[in-house]
C-alpha cells in the first residue's frame, strides 16, 4: 500500500464518528437519571430491553395535541408511562431565492446566553396514558406562543417524538427508536404534500449501525429526526458554527477546520467541544450518492443536490469559497476563487443544474478513476497443470463490461500501452490457509519472505507500447495463457487447493490529453483450483466484500498499494496471512534480533499485519491499550493508533459473514506469527535486505532464512484475533495463564514478549508445530466464549 494510501486509510477510518454531546437539539444532556416512575405492560415480569414511540396522530388546535403508541422490542405494547416524551415541530417553508423548502422549527432555545441560537424540543404539558400502551400528550402551549413563530396550515408539517427516563420494573429502560409525523395540518393529509426527503436512515446505518447511530444520550436515532433540530438558521453559540444539517454534515465527513461544536454536555459538565477536524469520510467526498441518491425512489429531494445548489452547502465543502455576510451567496468581485464572480443563491442553477451553462453538480463531482474502473474486468478463463510437481498454466482475458465485454487488445491498446500499465497474476497455497510454500519442509516461500506469493508480470506499458511478460502468450481470441513457471511442491499433508489471481491498475486518460498517464484501480479477481482435492475448494468467505465498500465506496477506499489490490478481500489475504510480518518494509536494525528495532518509531523488530490481527487492531484501536503500527512500502510506517470506526468496534456483523465470527474457530486457520525472531541490517531501494538471515542466539535447531515460518514465535489463532482488541496486560494475561496439566483459561499462546525468538529452542517459544501439538487440548477459549457459553462472542459483542 503506497504511503498516500494508507495514511489516508488510517485518518478516513474515523469515517464520521459522532459524539453524543454534539450540538443541537436543545436542552437535552442525555445523562439525566430514572424518573421512578415504573411502566407496566400487562403482567410482565421481565422489563423490555427498549421502548419504541410511534406518533398516531397530530391535532394542532388549542392547545396541541399528540396521540401515540409505545410498543418494546417485541411489539408488545408498554402501558403505565407517566412521563418522558419530548417533541419536535416543524413547518416546511418554500424555498425563495435560490434556496429550497426548509425545515423551519416552532420551538427555539436559548444557547450559553445568546437568544433563540438553536432549534429544541418540548416536553412541557400532560401527558395521559389509556392502558393499552397508546397515549396523549397536551401541550400546555399554543404552537404559535412557544417561540412566536407563526402557525402556517397549509404547509407540511412534522411533529417529531422521542422517549427519555423510561422506567419498567424498576430498571431505566433506553429508547430503541424516535419516530416523525408528517402531515398537512390544513387538510390532514399524510401523503401527496410538499416534503423533503434528501438522505434516508439506511444510507446512515450502512456505516453508523442502527445502535451506533443515535445522538444525544441515545434517543435521537433517526436522520428525518435530526433535521427536526439540525437547521437553517441554528447555531452552536460555544463556537460560532452553524449546525445546519446541510452544513454541519459535510464539515464533519471532510474533516473540516471547522467541525468543532461545543454541545450540552460540554455546556453543562465543562467538557471541552467536540472536534471532528480529523474525521473524514472513508472514502472520496465525491461519492455524494453514498448519502444522497437521485435515482433514490425513497429519496425523491435528493435531485437536489445535482440540480439545487446553494452557497453556503457546497462551501461546506469547498471552504476556500468566499460567501456573503449572511451565507445566501457568493462574495467575490475579483473571480480569484469562483470564475462566475460575486452571485446570489438565485444564479447557481444558470450554471451548475442539468442543461446549464457548466454542469450538474455530480458532473463536477465525477471521479474519474473510479468512471473508468468499470470499464475493465478481470477474467481467469482455465487453470490447468495444477498437481503436485506440475507447473500451472493460466488462461485469462480482459474485457470491457460496458461494451459487450469485448476482449481488450493487451499489446495495442491504449488502455494497456499507458505508462500507467502495470497488471500481475498471484499464485497463493493453500487456501485453507495461506502460507505460499515451495517445499516439502515448509521453510521456504514461493514469493518474497515472510510469506508473499509470486507474482508474475502479466503487461506493462511504457507510454507507447505494451510489453507482455515471460511466459504470456497472446492465443488470438482476446485470452491469453501463462506459463507460470511456478513448480507446486508436494508436501504431507498435500496442500488441498491453490488460487490465481488478477490484480493492477491499467491506464487511462481522465483528462483528455490522449495520453494515457493516470491508473485505473481495477476490481482485483480471484479463482481457486485443485492439487489434491477432488474439486477446487475455496478460502474461507469471513467478510463480507459488500460490507467493507458499505464505507469504503466501489473502486476507490479498498483500493491499496497503489491501485493495484482492489475490492476483493480474497486477494487481501493472499498476502496478508498468518505467516506475514511486516519485517521486510521496517527500517535497518544492525544490533541484531534482541526485541528493539530503535530505528522504528514503535521499537519493535517487526509486527503481524495477518488479516485477522491487522484488521481487527486497525478497526478496534479505540478498544485496544497500544497503538498499532504497521510499516508499508519505501520502509513508511503507518500509524493506526488514533483511527475510529463509525460504529460499535465490537459490531462484527458490520465486516462479517453469519456465524464467522464465533468460536471455535476451523481446525485449519493457523496460528499468526508474533515475531519473526528475525532482524534487517540493510535496505535496498527501499526494501529491506531479504538476504539477512534469523537470529541464531547460540546455534537454535530452527536457524534458517527468514522465508522460513517454520521458527517464527506464533499466538494461536483465537488469541491473535481477540488480542488484536483486548491487547491490555489482563486481557493477555488471562488468554495466556495455563493451568494444572497444561489446560489454560484461555489460550495458553500469546506471550508477554511477543518477540521472544523461537528460534533459541526455548520450550516458551510457540512455533506453529508447537501450537499444533497442543491444541485442541491446550485451548479452552471456546468452552466460555463459545455459542451458549457463559461470555459468549455473540452475546458480549451485542451481535443479533
């Protein structure tokens, strides 16, 4: 992964985290205790693990009246409630002046002292319970005398709800949901009528969670909720922000300096406000229909933000756009930011709307790489020669999705003679469990140590031309074979299946110059094939793909080292195995292999980067007690310490498949190397030395290169997974302790110095042979955190 890359990865995984004390909604810490008042339904004897309001009706007469039902997690209805609801109301204004209709609340609040700042909610009134779990709320207001904003009948109104202090047999129970009412007070009408309708709940959820995503101490959960509050014309006193959805939204997925809100925690506790300045959205800020689709059907507004734009939201991004005093336009008589010059709200659509004198908004948005990346796919058409001792011969093909899957060219090509060219094909055994051995004896690799598989060069292009590689024969009719020259190695057991995969980047030319100079970052491919099987069996499916581009996007923030592995979680893992260190891509270390590499900003000689550690230390550091560092190519460390994942890190639905997640985990996934035991004394053209060899201490049996896993000091699978989050001294300490007869509590093969050196012979140092003599027997982590266990994963971690 180029430096770019991940640096980009680790400070876009904060991805939009938002604290509970964020600003807005007036007059609500969410820190407030049970009200002693207990709710009964029927004869329960259980209390529900939440409860749900969901608005009836709305009569806004004098006074103002809310009908509304509150129901638990079951449906069950939840009777006895004497208090807790609290209410939104808004008007949908008509847009005027280049604006479009907002949201225009009737309840306003006072904020640290200034007057009116914020949009608020209400709970002043009576409220009536009917014994059935439906209820009345009165208010002990005229709508119109709450804040003097004028009643206006014949627009779209929406009345918002949310339950607080909930309590039933005597235990506070959290709100599971809020609820929205839209209706037209005139008519009473709940469809046909003005609204607007621009991001939907789902689109949230995708990277929030459902859980995740509630604001405010818990109630406020729904995005048709937030902009009852989040509006034109509310502000954060404590810093002089607006908290316009609009806005506010924007500013936090883009990192802005400007992300800063002082909300009612920190106005209440003394807490200092909530910076999100280092938040930034997963992927490119372009992706807008990520959030806001027009093709949308259950976003009919979101034509808006190609057709509709205003100043101030596209500022929201692009804050080098000078606006106007009060936001409605753009301020710049000199064109030295925006070549149309000074201009109101009104003018935007003359230019940036479809049929406009530039172009739509998403036109402009458009990001080229991610354009032209549909326009290729990967194909493996046959896999042959693929037994012991055989060297596999691989046909494949290039073709274009958008025209017909037409064969590409690979020689005469634009796509493919671009300086820009470069596409590899990976071989990679056994996919029960990589580890790319050559020999019988497992100490040495196909590829580059620890563990890569080889790669071999399939075409590059020089700007001119296109070169094929060894052993690619062009056969004529748009497919190529290769030759891969690669011996698969018998071993015992034999080795199951294999995989071949297509990964790179071919070249395009985004700007239109005819040359073509830019990388297109290509959906790697994968299939898998035969050695000893009957049939091909394929790696493990753990994640779901779909999943990860939930935050990531399609082409664009799965796209690593380079462009060139993209989309493909099983091309992932071809490298990234059990056996992989990143030793090689550290700095020099010239004492010799002793734990402490100095010249690493960690100190430490190397460190796993096996998918099931890497990922889960990177997603959960909020959880774990150390920092995770990995270093990259040109020897670039990479530091994840201070990444965020915008939900519960302990949700593994958001990344896995059903069920993949529990314990125990298969007999084949291998136990993940801790410590090479090895040290680098030199590095070439940014590489370290592949020729330094393990350290021996006084002459260890298990000396060899460090290609050789066989003498690495490994954790076992279970304990590499759950330390890669539960890395505390406790933690680690309870998965290591082992008992009477050699049982442990946990695990029994995590140490405290994970950089022991196997490679002295010390009985304390775990190799793979090691674990595998002593498991299952040595492993009990099952026997409490496995399916019905008493700290089952599922239970522990929330998972439904």
């Amino acid at each position: 992964m180029s430096s770019r890359a991940i640096g980009t990865v680790a400070r876009l995984l904060a991805g939009a985290v938002l604290a509970a004390t964020l600003a807005g909604c007036g007059g609500d810490d969410g820190d407030r205790g049970p009200s002693g008042k207990d709710a009964i339904v029927g004869d329960r004897t259980v209390a529900p693990e939440e409860v749900n309001p969901r608005i009836t009706g709305v009569s806004i007469s004098s006074p103002m009246k809310v009908d509304f039902q509150v129901t638990d997690e079951r449906g069950l209805a939840v009777a006895g409630i004497t208090e807790g609801p609290e209410f939104t109301v808004n008007k949908l204004v008509p847009g005027a002046d280049g604006e479009t209709n907002v949201w225009q609340t009737y309840i306003r609040e006072d904020d640290q002292g200034t007057a009116n700042a914020q949009a608020g909610a209400y709970s002043s009134g009576t409220l009536v319970g009917h014994g059935d779990g439906s209820y009345t709320f009165t208010f002990d207001k005229n709508l119109e005398d709450i804040a003097g904003v004028a009643y206006q009948p014949d627009l779209t109104h929406r009345v918002g709800i949310e339950l607080r202090d909930v309590v039933v047999l005597g235990k506070e129970i959290p709100a599971g949901s809020n609820d929205v009412y839209d209706f037209q007070p005139s008519t009473g009408k709940t469809s046909g009528i003005m609204e607007r309708t621009i991001v939907k709940q789902e689109s949230c959820a995708t990277c929030h969670g459902d859980e995740a995503f509630s604001m405010h101490g818990g109630p406020r959960k729904d995005v048709d909720y937030c902009v009852t509050c989040h509006q034109k014309g509310s502000e954060d006193a404590g810093t002089g922000h607006t908290i316009d959805f609009r806005v506010m939204i924007h500013k936090i997925h883009s990192g802005s300096s400007e992300a800063t809100y002082c909300g009612y925690g920190c106005e209440n506790f003394g807490s200092p406000a909530s910076d999100f300045s280092d938040v930034a959205l997963p992927q490119d800020v372009r992706n807008c229909t990520t959030c806001h689709d027009p093709s949308d059907p259950m976003t009919p507004q979101a034509t808006n933000v190609n057709n509709r734009p205003t100043a101030q939201v596209c500022a929201s991004c692009h804050e080098n756009l000078p606006l106007n005093a009060d936001g409605t336009g753009i301020e710049d008589p000199g064109k030295n930011v925006h070549p149309a010059g000074s201009q109101p709200n009104s003018n935007c659509v003359t230019c940036h709307s479809e049929g406009g004198n530039v172009e739509p908004v998403l036109a402009s948005h458009t990001i080229e790489p991610q354009l032209w990346a549909g326009r290729f796919e990967y194909n493996i058409v046959d896999v042959t020669q693929t037994g012991e001792g055989q060297q596999p011969m691989v046909t494949f093909s290039i073709t274009d999705p958008t025209n017909g899957d037409a064969a590409y060219d690979l020689v005469n090509d634009s796509e493919f003679t671009g300086s820009a060219t470069s596409v590899n094909m990976d071989l990679a055994w056994p996919t029960s469990d990589y580890t790319n051995v050559s020999n019988a004896g497992g100490t040495d690799v196909t590829g580059g140590p620890p563990s890569r598989p080889v790669s071999i060069p399939l075409v590059s292009g020089d700007g001119t031309t296109a070169t094929l590689g060894n052993g690619v024969t062009d056969n004529g009719d748009g497919t190529y074979t290769v030759a891969t020259g690669v011996t698969i190695p018998q071993t015992s057991p034999g080795l199951g299946s294999g995989a071949v995969a297509i990964e790179g980047h071919t070249s395009g030319d985004f700007n239109s110059d005819g040359t073509y100079d830019e990388e297109v970052p290509v959906t790697s491919a994968v299939e898998f094939f035969a050695i000893n099987d009957s049939r091909p069996m394929a790696r493990r499916m753990v994640v779901d793909s779909g999943k990860c581009q939930n935050c990531h996007g399609k082409n664009d923030g799965l796209a690593f080292h380079g462009g060139n592995r993209t989309d493909n979680t099983q091309i992932c893992v071809v490298c990234h195995n059990p056996n992989q260190t990143d030793l090689f891509m550290r700095p020099a270390d010239s004492d010799g292999f002793n734990g402490v590499n100095t010249n690493a900003v960690d100190n430490l000689e190397d460190r796993p980067i096996d998918f099931k550690y890497m990922i889960h230390a990177i997603h959960g550091s909020e959880a774990r007690n150390n920092g995770y560092v990995a270093y990259g190519y040109g020897v670039q460390p990479h530091d994840y310490s201070d990444v965020l994942f915008p939900r519960e890190s302990s949700d593994c639905l958001a990344c896995h498949e059903e069920g993949t997640y529990e314990l125990p985990l298969g007999s084949n996934v291998l136990a993940t190397t801790l410590s090479s035991g090895a040290t680098v004394t030199a590095t070439v053209t940014g590489f370290a030395n592949p020729g330094a060899t393990d350290f021996a201490g006084a002459g260890g049996a298990n000396d060899g290169s460090e290609s050789d896993p066989t003498d690495d000091n490994n954790a076992s699978a279970t304990a590499a997974v759950c330390s890669a989050c539960h890395d505390s001294a406790g933690a680690v300490d309870h998965m290591d302790r082992t008992g009477t007869g050699g049982q442990s509590f946990g695990d029994a093969f995590v140490l405290a110095d994970p950089n022991y050196p196997a490679s002295t012979g010390d009985a304390d140092a775990h190799t793979q042979a090691v674990i595998d003599g002593a498991l299952p027997g040595g492993e009990n982590c099952a026997f409490c955190h496995g399916p019905g266990g008493i700290a089952d994963v599922a239970e522990v971690h929330g998972v439904e």
